[in-house]
C-alpha cells in the first residue's frame, strides 16, 4: 500500500518522539534551548550543510536532531538520499551524511537543494509532534 508524504513524514516523526525502546529525544540545547524551533531557520539563513557542521559542534539536541532528520532522508520511503556509507576512520555518523551531500558524482546542487526541501518539511513535522 503506497503511503503519501505526509504519511510518511507524520509516521517518521511519532516514531521519532516515541521510540520502542529506551528514553525519548530530549531535543533540548546546551543551555536548554529549545533545538526544534531554531534548526529550521538555521537551515534556511544557512543551508543545511552549514547547520549540519553548527549542530555537530554544539553536540546535544542539535546533533540529535539532524543525525534524526538525514537518518529520514537516507532510510524512509522517502529516499531522498542514498544509504549512509561505511563511516571511514574517525569519522562520526554525521559526517558520513555530509560526505553523502559534498562528495562523489552523485553529490549534486539538485540533492542538494532536494534533501533541505525534505529536511525542512520534516523538521515540521517533527516540531508539530514534539511533546
């Protein structure tokens, strides 16, 4: 049965916020800001590959947050990236994503501009469920 994207994005987003297993995200700053609400406006002002280099320094709720939102774009029915490489040595998991979007043949201006289409939908749905 096909889905329709805000299927997709709705159901990506619950799980999101209430896994399984283990602790729900916190999705809180450093000094407990509120991530969900700045990350979409960061990725608009800046691209989403600055805000993805932004959110990997501040660690917290803004890495756990983009880690969620390529996680959706490289695994969902959605598909807008490809499956996440092999991570080299050292290399943590956001960096593999960001290798997915600046390197090789396939890392193009169009990805580009597709995967902040999706990552800013996403992140509205994510916000629109966040408890």
């Amino acid at each position: 049965m096909l889905k329709n994207l805000e299927q997709i994005r709705a159901a990506s987003a619950i799980k999101f916020w209430h896994p399984e297993q283990g602790q729900p995200p916190s999705a809180r700053g450093v000094n407990n800001g509120d991530v969900i609400s700045k990350l979409p406006s960061l990725i608009v002002s800046n691209g989403l590959l600055q805000t993805t280099a932004f959110a990997r320094s501040k660690g917290g709720g803004h890495e756990e947050l983009i880690t969620e939102v390529f996680r959706f774009l490289c695994h969902s029915e959605r598909r807008v990236l490809p499956q996440r490489p092999e991570p080299r040595q050292g290399e943590t998991e956001l960096d593999t994503y960001v290798r997915l979007l600046s390197e090789g043949p396939e890392a193009t201006s169009t990805r580009l501009q597709m995967a902040t289409a999706e990552a800013l939908a996403y992140l509205g749905y994510l916000k629109r469920f966040a408890p």
